[in-house]
C-alpha cells in the first residue's frame, strides 16, 4: 500500500465480489422520500476519522434486509458504499476497517451510533 488513497481500498476488500456503488444524486430512481428506509429498524454505526487536517467517515449500516458499509474519502469525489448479505460480515470488514486506519496513522475522533440534534 504505497499510495495513501488506495488505504480505504484495503480497509473494505475491493477485490472480494461484493456489490459497491458510488451515490449520484441525479442517477436514475434517486427519491428524497425517506419512508421506505425508516419502516424497518437498523442498526447504524459512525466512526469519524482525522489525519493531517483531514476528516473521512465510516458507517455500518445493519438490517434484517441486509447491511452496507459507506465510506465518505475526502481525496475522493463521492462516497463509496458496499452491500453485504450478512450482517456478521459487514460487522468483520467494519471493525478491519478501522484497525487498519489505526495503524495507518489515522486517529479515531468518534466511534458510535449517530448523534442528532
């Protein structure tokens, strides 16, 4: 890993088969209206990460429909989201995720559900 932009790479497994999408709000089907995704009870995990005056952030996401993982880059133009099946997997590839930033010499300024108000 030479290149600092390929770290979020190896934190979510690019190589694996999993779904990833990029969000694009003029994409096809894009709908404002947040009901469908509040009728069924998640579990949501934030961690805001910081190094050299930068800030990213790393949400899990977990329902019974499945789990997704969203990284926000700030070297990146749009957030990267990957998809899960199992929600035990998507849990693995979180918690490597923040380790490997860790050792990457980012530091972990919160790490919780998310916070409103």
């Amino acid at each position: 890993m030479n290149d600092d932009r390929d770290f979020f790479d190896d934190l979510i497994d690019v190589d694996s088969e999993v779904e990833e999408e990029s969000f694009d709000d003029e994409e096809e089907g894009f709908d404002d209206d947040e009901e469908e995704d509040d009728a069924e009870p998640a579990e949501v995990r934030t961690a805001v990460l910081s190094k050299n005056g930068m800030l990213a952030l790393l949400t899990l996401r977990k329902s019974a429909a499945g789990s997704q993982i969203v990284r926000v880059d700030p070297r990146q133009p749009a957030p990267v989201a990957r998809r899960y099946e199992d929600g035990e997997a998507a849990t693995h590839w979180f918690r490597r995720s923040l380790a490997t930033s860790r050792n990457n010499g980012w530091s972990v300024e919160y790490d919780g559900a998310p916070l409103f108000g």
